[in-house]
C-alpha cells in the first residue's frame, strides 16, 4: 500500500504481455508493439487465451449502459434550481429585517424631536400677545382711573401702574393661549 | 444558468445514477447521493468549469458516496446486504451467463477498482477524466485498471468450462 487505503501503484507489478494486453484494449499499442504480441501469442497458449478473454471483457463490458435513472429521481433533480435558488439580498431574512428596521427608525426620529414652531407662527404669536398686552394695558387704564376716583389716589400706583409689569410674560402668555 | 444546469442532469444523471447504485447497492441511497452530488453542482456552477462538468460530477457522486460508506458502520452487514440486493445496474444482463457474471464480478471488486472499470470500462470516459474523477494521478490509473481487468479476467476463466 503506497496510500491510506490503496494499493501499490508499481508498474513492475504487471507483467511485460499484461501491459501490452491493457494497451491493446485501450488502443495504445504501436504497430510494432502489435507485431511483437502477435508473435508471442503465436508460440504461448497461455497468452493466446488472455488476449482473447481481454477481448471478451471488454466487449460484455461496453454492452454494459448506464442505467436509466428512476422517474421519481429525475423529477427531485428538475427541482434543484427552483428548491435552491438564492434570493436576492434585499430577500434574505437578515437583510430583509435590517432593511425593515431602517424606516422604523427614521419615524421614531422624527416623532421623538420636538416640534419647532416656523418663523411666521412665531411672529403670529408675537402680535397677538402685543394686542393682548395693549388690551390688558387698556383695562388697567381704565381701572386705575375708577379705583382713583372711588378709593383715593394711593392705590392707584399700586394696583394699575404695574399690573403689567407684575404679571410674568409665561403668565401672560398661558392665559393668551 | 438553470436551463444549463438542466442540460446537465439530462446529459449526466444516469451515469452518476448508476455509479452511485454499483457503489451503494441501494437503490434509494443512490437515489439520494445523486440527487446531493447534483445539488453541489447546482451551488459551485459558477466555480466548474463548463469543459469538465462530467468528471466533476462524477468525483462528486463518488466522494458522496464513498462518505456514505464510511458511515455504514458495519461492514460484515454491508457486504451481506450487498449480496443480497439483486436489482443492481446489471440486473438486465442476467440473462446472459456473461452478463451475469460480470455483475457479481464487478460488485466484488474493491475500491478505487470498481469506480475505475464502471468510468474507464463501462462509460467509456478517459483516462484524464477517471483520473480526475478518482483523484489519481494518470499512471495510478492505468495500473489499478489494469489490475482490475486481470482480476476480472481470472474470475472468467475461473467460471469458463
């Protein structure tokens, strides 16, 4: 054994006419090669007879066809291409899943910021709290000018000069809201 | 690529067919080692090339094959079923005293033998494509089947009046 399991591979195994015996059949053999055969055959019984049977063999062997593979065999092979076809990436579950997370999490994003109010809501806002402010200073006008007249001139400063300045700007702009 | 791949299997599947079912002596064990060895093919047919598909096919089927052996532990058990199955590829050729000859002869010979005779002797293939189907070298070859040939021949005239 010159391998794990496999026998010798020495030429000199095989002997001088069994080598031209195997060239023969497999139509290696020269002319001369031929000749030289022939003529021992000629004179050899033994070597007559082993050609002969080489022959023989190889014929029944050649007689021999592959088999016909069974029906249900050659329909599972048909099927291959279509039971193992790769899917496209984008197809393939993990993409699929990493694809499929990439929206949700541009939405959740999006709905996690804070919502910025544009610039002409801002000016919108300002003018309407400036009329509020004007109104507001209006009515304490007024009622500055009835406390006075009702009560006396020391609560005036106290109740209408600074109702606007004592009212916080959130407060303000809650009650306006 | 999948109208080729089914050129393929029209073109090679009862070789690889039948060599799994001399090497297996299971018809369903065949069945399924051929349709494996076809599934590779499907998966590396960009990796084969184009020219060699039948060697490749066929060292494949053998490969998957021999691996299945491997795994049948006991082989007393494996070589009674072996003699026991009578439905092999040859069974057609009982007929004949030849033929019937030849199949128990060829069942009995060892590997690499058996895979040497069905590609080189029986399918016709060439010594390049057996030698790289058996993944030996070309001188390998050309000895194992010589001695292949000469045992079979001996068992002939053992079994010639």
């Amino acid at each position: 054994m010159n391998e794990k399991g496999k026998p010798g591979a020495h030429s000199d195994d095989i002997g001088k006419w069994e080598a031209q015996i195997n060239a023969l059949l497999d139509g290696e053999l020269d002319v001369a090669g031929a000749e030289a055969l022939k003529a021992a055959a000629t004179d050899d019984q033994k070597l007559a007879r082993d050609i002969i049977e080489a022959y023989q063999l190889q014929q029944a062997m050649e007689q021999l066809r592959p088999e016909r593979a069974p029906a249900s065999l050659r329909r599972k092979l048909k099927k291959i291409p279509r039971q193992h076809a790769e899917r496209p990436v984008y197809l393939q579950p993990r993409w699929a899943a990493a694809f499929a997370a990439v929206p949700l999490a541009v939405l959740s994003l999006w709905l996690a910021q804070p919502q910025q109010p544009s610039r002409a809501e801002v000016e919108q806002a300002a003018a309407e709290l400036a009329l509020a402010f004007a109104y507001i200073e209006q009515v304490s006008s007024r009622t500055a000018g009835r406390i006075e007249h009702e009560v006396g001139g020391e609560l005036n400063a106290a109740v209408g000069g600074s109702v606007i300045k004592s009212i916080p700007q959130s407060e303000s702009k809650e009650k306006q809201a | 690529m999948s109208r080729k791949f089914r050129q393929w299997v029209d073109q090679y599947q009862d070789e690889a067919w039948t060599l799994a079912r001399y090497l297996l002596k299971d018809a369903s064990e065949a069945e399924d080692a051929t349709q494996e060895a076809f599934v590779k093919l499907w998966k590396h047919r960009e990796n084969v090339d184009p020219e060699r598909i039948k060697p490749w096919l066929m060292k494949v089927t053998r490969n998957t094959c021999m691996d299945r052996l491997r795994r049948r532990r006991d082989e007393v058990e494996f070589q009674e079923y072996q003699t026991a199955d009578d439905h092999g590829p040859m069974a057609g050729l009982h007929q004949t005293e030849l033929g019937g000859w030849l199949k128990q002869a060829i069942s009995s010979l060892k590997e690499p033998y058996r895979t040497l005779v069905i590609l080189r002797d029986i399918y016709q293939h060439s010594y390049d494509e057996v030698a790289n189907a058996t993944e030996l070298s070309l001188s390998q070859v050309k000895v194992y089947l010589h001695r292949a040939r000469k045992q079979l021949r001996e068992q002939l005239a053992e079994v010639r009046p």
